[in-house]
C-alpha cells in the first residue's frame, strides 16, 4: 500500500491517485468555452453540465448519462456551432485546484475507447430535458489505433499528452438545440471506469435529419449489462489478451463520418444518412 507520511509527500500521493478528470475546455467554432469544475465554486455559469472528477462504474448509475451530477448550472449557457464543424476538448487543467491538480496536470489514463453522443432538445432549451430518458444517438468514436491491447496505440494516448479530442458534429443534423456527451473509457484498471461529461450546443445549418425515435438510447441502458457484448473485452486484468476493443455493440448514427473502429484489423467505415 502506498503510504504517505510527511507533508511534502501528501500532495505527491494526492496528485499520483488524481488521475482521473474530465473536459476542461472547450474551442467551438473558434470560441473557447471553460468548462465547470466543483472545486472551483462556479457562479459564473457554463455550457457543460455539472461534474466531479470521480468516474462511474455502475452501468446502472444515472450519472452514465453527463456524470455527477450533470445538471445544468443556475446560469446556464449554450455555443453556437454550424453543423459539420468539430468541437475540440482539453482534459489539460488550466488552473490550481486546491492543490489537488496544477495547471498542466493531463488527464490521466491512456487506454481505452472514446465515444461521442448527441440529444436533441426542445426550442425551449434543455435544462428540463430528462437526460436518462432515450434520447441520445452516436455520432463518433475511436479506440485501438493500431497494434493490440498490451502493445498498441490508443487515441485517447493523444488525450492524455495534453492534446485536443476533436469531436465533429453531423453536418446534415437539423439546426437547434442539443445536448453533447462525450466519454471516456478507462481500461487500465481492473475494473471499467466511465467518465461522460456534457455540453450544451446550439446548432445552424441547412440540415434536416435527425434519427428516428427507435435509433436512440439512454443512459443508463446504452450498455449491455453484460459488459463484453458492449465491450469485446477478452480481460482479465492479470493476463492482458492480445484482443483489442470495440467501442460499443451499436455502431454511431449515420452521420455522414469516417470512423475508425477500434477493433483490431477493422477498416474505416463509412456511414450517412
């Protein structure tokens, strides 16, 4: 057991088990946009829902849909963003946390698949809207660059050296209002950890598609509760396989991308409405 005892070693211990976080920032349609943070006491309201570092591992957890606890804040916000265009998120903490995190700590994990989601929202906004309901579909993920689970390269390695998560929107979706989720998957530990936050978007365009009521999921209930048939896992944590991941049992919406599919030797594929 790791012990610290001395109080120069204490913000060490705090800093070494903090490895988990979530998006900090967010650059859409060349605005940066702060994400919020319970440590730091936000009052001045935020496109992203609420949420605390910690992860989820209950697929039964209401906080699968936006984490703890993703309600919006009291001055709730939304990015105007034209259909097509990408979000970029940073994992990087920009500021002090109370000695918990120094700006430039990253986030933490670096194996696992990433995956995006959109909900459409009432013209009224969607501070009401009942995010455990089935209202999300896929539009992105990314997992197993290359090589095999021990051996390989994981996109979310990029994540964790500090760079963006660019995240492109569907450039035929109907103008409005939506939610975004992004999440993370961490693989690394014996146990899987999920680590969604939300934003709030407002979306222009001359688009019209938007999936039909039987496309959609929710969270919880996206995932089977049998994990290896959302997640091709083939793990155990102390005889890693040579399996690689796929990122989820039902593929994105037809969003009109180019996904690579983390599982191993697959090809891009293309989907569109």
């Amino acid at each position: 057991m790791l012990r610290c005892t001395l109080t120069a070693s204490v913000l060490a211990c705090l800093r070494l088990v903090a490895g988990h976080g979530g998006g900090q920032h967010y650059t859409i349609d060349g605005i940066i946009y702060r994400g919020n943070w319970d440590f730091s006491n936000n009052t001045e309201g935020s496109i992203q829902r609420q949420w605390r570092f910690d992860y989820v591992i209950d697929l039964d957890d209401k906080n699968m849909a936006c984490g703890n606890n993703g309600k919006p804040n009291a001055k709730s916000y939304y990015a105007p963003i034209k259909a097509g265009n990408i979000v970029s998120v940073n994992y990087t903490f920009y500021e002090n946390y109370g000695n918990y995190w120094l700006p430039g700590d990253h986030w933490g994990h670096t194996m696992g698949p990433m995956s995006a989601y959109m909900a459409a929202c009432p013209d009224e906004g969607c501070e009401e809207v009942d995010i455990n309901s089935p209202i999300w579909f896929k539009i992105w993920e990314t997992g197993l660059l290359n090589g095999t689970w021990v051996d390989g390269y994981w996109a979310q390695r990029e994540v964790n050296k500090g760079s963006d998560l660019d995240i492109p929107t569907p450039a035929s979706i109907k103008p409005g209002k939506y939610l975004l989720r992004h999440e993370m998957t961490n693989l690394e530990n014996a146990f899987i950890q999920w680590f969604p936050n939300c934003i709030q978007l407002e979306v222009s365009g001359s688009g019209h598609s938007i999936p039909a009521t039987e496309e959609l999921v929710s969270f919880p209930g996206a995932y089977d509760k049998d994990v290896d048939k959302s997640f091709v896992l083939d793990y155990a944590w102390a005889w890693l396989t040579e399996h690689a991941n796929d990122t989820s049992s039902h593929q994105p919406e037809k969003c009109g991308l180019e996904l690579q599919r983390s599982r191993q030797n697959c090809s891009t594929t293309t989907l569109c409405w």
